[in-house]
C-alpha cells in the first residue's frame, strides 16, 4: 500500500497513461483490480483507497466511493 501525505495543498494531479503523476513529483502506477495493493490518499479525514475496476477507477472510501471513467477524471476529482 503507498500512502500519499499533504500532497493536496498544492499542484495539481496529472494522468499520462496509465501514471499518475502528483504535484511533489512522484509518480505512481494504479494497481489492478486483482492486485493485493491500492494507492491511499487521505483528503481532510476520508481515507480513500484507489485501484482500477473491471469498468473504470475506484476510489473507496471510509464513508463514501466514487467511480470514474478514466484516469483524467479522477485526477480533476483530487
């Protein structure tokens, strides 16, 4: 699991294929529905854990998940 700190108070998200790039730098793949691992982000108190669906990207989160299309979508969404 990678957990991801405080990237949220500047920059901006940005998906170059199958990469999400994050406004520190890093860069992260998100991993596959029938992968052991997720990209965790943390926005105020939600914790979201991220992985690509059957039909699209899933963000799940402790009281909520939301669903997208492709990997733009979910980068405008952080």
């Amino acid at each position: 699991m990678i957990k991801l700190k405080d990237l949220l108070s500047e920059g901006k998200f940005q998906m170059k294929g199958k990469y999400l790039n994050m406004p520190g730098g890093e860069v992260s793949s998100l991993p596959g529905a029938y992968d052991n691992d997720a990209l965790k982000v943390t926005i105020g108190r939600e914790s979201f854990n991220i992985y690509k669906g059957r039909k699209g990207i899933i963000a799940i989160g402790d009281s909520y998940s939301k669903e997208f299309k492709n990997g733009n979508d979910l980068a405008k969404w952080l």
